[in-house]
C-alpha cells in the first residue's frame, strides 16, 4: 500500500483527509506541529524533524501552514521556511510526488469570471496569498529541477457545508476534497499542476478543466444548503477571487493591529 505523508493533519482539511483517503486506497502518516490523536509531532520548518517522518514515505500532502491572514513574521516562518524544508525533504529522500496546498488567495484581487481557468497569473490578496504564490513557485521549480511530480491545489472554501453566500461558488465539500488529493496522487498525466479546488457547484465561476485532466470528478454541489443561509446577501467584494480578504480590512496594518 502507498505511504502518504500529510503534514497539517491535525487541521480542518488535514482532518477531512484523514477520515477519507484511508478508504481510497492510502496508508496515512500524519504529522502536525503538535502531536493529537492518530498524529505525530513534527515541525515542517526543522530539517531535523522532517528527516524523521519524511523516509519511506511515497507521496506527501503539504497541508501545514499558517492558515488565514497574518503579519509577516508569522507567515515567513510557517508558510515560506515550513514549505521550503517539506520539498527539500522530498528531494532528499527520493519522494517523487508533492500534492501542495495552495490557496484562492494567491489570485485574490482577480475578478472573477467565467471559466476563470486555474493557472491564471498571481494577484495575492494578502501576505498569506503572497505565500501560497511562493510554494506554487518552488512546486515549479522541484518539478522541473529534480522531477518530482507536484500538484498544488488553489482551494477555495473547504467545509463541511457552504458558510455564506460567497462559498456557494466556491465550496470544497469534505468528499470532494478527497477525490481531488487522490486524484493528484494517482494521476500518470501529472507533472506539474495548478488546479482550482473547488466542488461541482451550480455557481461555480473557476474552471475544472485542469483538475478534470488529472482525473478528478467532483461530486457536489453547494446549491442544495442555499436556502439554509442565513445571510444570502452577497458582498460587494465577493466580485474579486479573493472575497473578504481582498478588502481593506486586510491590509498590512490592519491586520498587525487586530493580531
């Protein structure tokens, strides 16, 4: 059975992974940067740590990372050092396959639009967005370098149900999520990929032609939960990618004030 290393596995969609991959196949090693049950202590920014879970693994699923928004001292370390050491470790002991998390935020300031496809150039929202174009960047640059298959998967709202009216477009169901991951982790078309993870939704405006040629078929739709909304009242910024953190309240200073 293929070894699967997922780091973050202790977050949300760490947790969705960990509850659906085992029944598609995968054997799971799962890491975070505090032990939990069913996961194991390793910090993605140390060599040394990564040099003890990374060895027999086949595939690595790069979930951890500083998850929403922060000042730049905070996303430099979990999100650039912590990102940089999980490739290199791939390099180092021979991993062949990479599926990286990416984010919506690394185009968040690009309106959206119809079939808007999944390579569509970098407009970050926020540092965190600056982040993800970094990893999307280095995925490149292993991929062509040293070989190493690399998926990364600019994930837009991934929860168990649609939370606002935005997410109607761009939810990532909990089983979609799964089917997307495994997807990159079997796909033989795979070399290097940007996808949009996204679900089949009624108003989805990003396109699944990349994701659908590695093989992924979403199975969901947020558009049965759109009467169950409480706030169905879209935003004005919900015209960009990136919705709310493409405002202003997520500037540099904003933001550093709020931490």
């Amino acid at each position: 059975m293929t070894t699967v290393l997922v780091t973050g596995a202790a977050g949300r969609v760490g947790r969705f992974l960990r509850a659906s991959l085992p029944e598609l196949g995968w054997q799971l090693r799962c890491t975070d940067v505090a032990a939990a049950d069913g996961v194991q202590a390793a910090d993605v920014t140390s060599a040394r740590a990564l040099d003890e879970v990374v060895p027999g693994a086949d595939a690595i699923v790069h979930l951890a990372a500083q998850p929403v928004e922060a000042p730049w001292t905070v996303i430099r370390e979990a999100n650039l050092e912590g990102c940089y050491q999980v490739f290199e470790a791939a390099r180092r002991h021979g991993v062949r396959r990479v599926v990286y998390a990416s984010s919506n935020h690394a185009v968040g300031l690009t309106p959206n639009e119809p079939d808007l496809p999944a390579g569509t150039p970098p407009r970050p929202d926020t540092l965190y967005g600056v982040s993800k174009v970094f990893g999307e960047a280095l995925g490149r640059y292993y991929a062509e370098r040293y070989g190493i298959r690399v998926a990364c998967l600019r994930i837009g709202t991934c929860a168990e149900t649609p939370p606002n009216v935005r997410a109607l477009a761009t939810w990532l169901s909990p089983g979609d999520c799964a089917r997307l991951v495994d997807a990159c982790l079997r796909s033989s078309d795979l070399d290097y990929a940007i996808v949009w993870g996204v679900s089949a939704n009624t108003r989805r405006t990003w396109s699944l032609a990349e994701a659908n040629r590695l093989g992924f078929v979403p199975q969901d739709d947020a558009e049965e939960f759109a009467g169950a909304l409480a706030d169905a009242t879209p935003k004005p910024s919900d015209d960009l990618v990136g919705g709310e953190f493409s405002s202003a309240d997520y500037g540099i200073d904003e933001v550093t004030a709020r931490w």
